[in-house]
C-alpha cells in the first residue's frame, strides 16, 4: 500500500462519499494531520483530523481556509455537486455547477499552490470519467 508518512493533507467536501473515504485513506496511509474541509464541518473521533470551514464557491472562504491550513502537502479537490443541469432552456443550474466543479477547485488549487510549493506537495484533482475527450 502506498503511503503518505507524515503529510498534512487537506480533503475538500469531506463530510461525506468519497470524501469521508479520502480521510480514512489518509490516515490509514500515515498522514501526520488531516483537514476535513465542508460548507458545514462535523466533529471526528480523531486528534489528527481538524474540521475546516471551506466552501470551495466563496473566494473568501477558501482564501480563509488557505491562511489556516498553510502547512498541507496534499490538497485533494475532491468537492463536487451533481443537480441535472441541462444546457437549453434556464442555465441557473448549469452556472451552479460550473462554480462548483470548474472553478471551485481552480480557485482551490490557486489558493494552496503557495503552500504546496513550499511543501514541495501535490494537488489531486477527482473528476468524472465525462472529463475525458473520447476524441483523442
Ligand atoms: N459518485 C460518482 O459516481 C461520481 C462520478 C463522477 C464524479 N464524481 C466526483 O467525485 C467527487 C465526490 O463525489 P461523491 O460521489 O462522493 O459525492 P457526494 O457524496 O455528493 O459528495 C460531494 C461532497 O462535495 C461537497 N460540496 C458540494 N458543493 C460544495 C461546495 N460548494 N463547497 C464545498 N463542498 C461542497 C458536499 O458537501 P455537503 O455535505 O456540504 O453537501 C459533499 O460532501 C465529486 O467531485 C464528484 O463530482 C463522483
């Protein structure tokens, strides 16, 4: 199993699905300290999982969430929404999920990239199988 001995990892809609699954792994890999970022952070029965407010369409959250979580070595974008937009008729929805699925995590990953340098880190993007170009 690969590991991850004493990083400092931060999960992105972590509350629930994958993510929850993304903490686990985490410390099952050996991470020093995980930050359990969600709109709304529940409490974790683990000293080294740290709840973080972070909802990843507010600049000003994330840009928070990023001044607190200034040591990860691992950022995974992980947060995403699902909410049967179309692309004819009202695009509220669509708009909806380009804020969450493509600029929440480029304005995640300009947020941490500091860090990340500094950390000599890595950035985990989790997409959909629809992210790929079948064309090529
Ligand atoms: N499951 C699949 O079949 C599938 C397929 C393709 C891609 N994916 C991708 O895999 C990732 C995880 O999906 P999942 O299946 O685990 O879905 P999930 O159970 O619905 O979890 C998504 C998480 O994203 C969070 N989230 C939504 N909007 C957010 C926001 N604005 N800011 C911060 N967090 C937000 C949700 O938080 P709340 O608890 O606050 O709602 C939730 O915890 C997503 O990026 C999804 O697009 C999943």
């Amino acid at each position: 199993m690969p590991t991850i001995d004493g990083a400092v990892v931060l999960v992105t809609g972590a509350n629930g699905g994958l993510g929850t699954h993304f903490v686990h792994q985490a410390l099952e890999r050996g991470a020093a300290k995980v930050y359990a970022a969600a709109r709304t952070p529940k409490p974790w029965d683990d000293d080294r999982v740290v709840p973080l407010v972070l909802d990843v369409t507010s600049a000003a959250s994330v840009a928070a969430a990023a001044e607190v979580a200034h040591d990860v070595s691992v950022v995974i974008n992980n947060a995403g929404a699902a909410n049967g937009a179309t692309v004819l008729g009202d695009l509220t929805a669509a708009r909806d999920l380009f804020e969450t699925n493509f600029w929440g995590p480029l304005v995640v990953t300009n947020a941490f990239t500091p860090a990340l340098r500094a950390s000599g880190g890595t950035l985990l993007n989790v997409l959909s199988v629809l992210s790929l170009d079948r064309d090529r």
